[in-house]
C-alpha cells in the first residue's frame, strides 16, 4: 500500500465558493477509512480539515492526510505516511503541498505554487527541480480530494481539471458513470460512481496492465468519497468510510 494509490485520482475544477459556509467542508472535519489489500486489512487513512493557517502572508485552508499501516503489515512495510494541502481561502488554487513518506523511500517534499509567475517549484530534503508552469485553478493532490465535493455531478458526464504534484502537471479526466446504491457496513448509500483515466499515474499504476479506480461518492451536497477502489499488479486495494464527524 503507497500513497501513489490514493492521491493522484481526486478531481479538482473551477472556481468554487469564497466562504466556508459555502463549502461541503468545514474546519473540524474528520474523515477516516478502513484500508484492505484485498481480504486483508491494512491499516487507516484520515483526512482532517485543520484550522486556517498563514501561507505568505495570506489565510489558507490546511488539509491533512495521515497514512498508517496496521501492526500485520508493519511486519513487512511500515507506513507512517502524512500529506499536506494548502489552499487559498477562496478556494481557488493551491499555494502549498508537503508530503513525508515514511518507508525504505523515505521523502520529504516540498511544492511551492508561485502564481505570480503561474508555476509551481518542487523539493524533495532540500533538492530543488527547476519550476514548471501551470494554468490557474491548478491544485495539488490532496486539495483536490475537497475541490471534488464542490462539484456538481451528473451521470454519463466526463469531467476535466488541471492537478500538479510538483514534478508534473496534465489535465485529468474522469468519467462519471451513474447513480449507484452501495452497500455498507453502516448500511445503504445512495452514491455516484466515477472512473479516472489513469494514464497519466505514476509508482504501482505504471508497472501495472490495465490499471483502474473506481470511487463512489455521497449523491447528497456534501459529496463524500465512502469507498475507493484501486486495482493495480499487487492486488485489490479498497478504502471504506468508517467515520465521519
């Protein structure tokens, strides 16, 4: 299990709104999901709206993932991973990206999103690659996951959007398929279906034949993502909402 599986697939779009109380999220949020390797579990990922923050002298949205493997897989991989997304207020664009990846591939990277000059500069320990240019409205891979709940979704329609993890930007397409109703431990949910291209992943996706991610979210105005499901060369691996407040 490696972040490559979770945080390149989450559409981000155009403009949303200019004030919390606008948003599907809000600061206080909490979102955890159980992970399995196929019949196996895993381990747990959070998502976390933190307080407001200063980036550059100017309030930004804070968005945390944490990634941490389960006692059984620690035996053979352990995963103590975190990620870090920066949004400007308005919700507009990205102004900041951290990601610490724990493991024998230990990094610790750093995007910084200058938009005065419309490019974003990545670092990994220090190491600086030279910038590259993006289109505005560009967000990182985690702030993406909440710019998909601004979206209005309808089944049989194809979405695009500009996303950036700092080594290289492309615009994403994803397919939402139809409306769904899915079955949870927590019960049914009335959900929309949506596929990404992923022809444009990286790590696991590029090593696999026929990759593909499946993710079912909330039909409701919050637009929740309650399962995720990757399948790549190692298997099955599935992401399902166990708590939300």
């Amino acid at each position: 299990m490696t972040l490559d599986l979770l945080f390149l697939f989450f559409p981000a779009g155009s403009e949303a709104g200019t004030a919390e109380n606008k948003l599907p999220f809000y600061v206080g949020e909490a979102l955890t999901y159980n992970v399995r390797w196929e019949m196996i579990r895993a381990g747990k990922v959070d998502f976390l709206v933190r307080p407001f923050t200063i980036i550059d002298g100017k309030k930004a949205w804070h968005f945390d993932l944490k990634v941490r493997s389960n006692r059984y897989i620690d035996m053979f991989y352990k995963i103590r991973d975190r990620i870090e997304g920066f949004a400007d207020e308005g919700f507009t664009k990205s102004l900041l990206y951290q990601k610490t990846q724990s493991g024998k591939d230990k990094k610790q990277i750093k995007v910084v999103f200058d938009w005065e000059h419309s490019n974003a500069t990545y670092s990994n320990f220090g190491s600086r690659r030279d910038p590259i240019k993006i289109p505005a409205h560009t967000f990182d891979p985690i702030s993406s996951f909440y710019m998909m709940r601004t979206l209005d979704f309808k089944e049989k329609q194809t979405l695009s959007f500009p996303i950036t993890d700092g080594k290289k930007q492309f615009l994403q397409k994803v397919h939402i398929k139809e409306r769904q109703t899915l079955d949870l431990s927590s019960g049914k949910v009335d959900t929309f279906l949506f596929v990404p291209e992923v022809n444009h992943f990286s790590g696991v996706f590029k090593r696999s034949e026929n990759p593909t991610v499946r993710v079912w979210v909330t039909a409701d105005e919050k637009k929740i993502p309650v399962r995720i499901k990757v399948k790549v060369f190692i298997g099955s691996v599935i992401f399902d909402l166990v708590s939300e407040y």
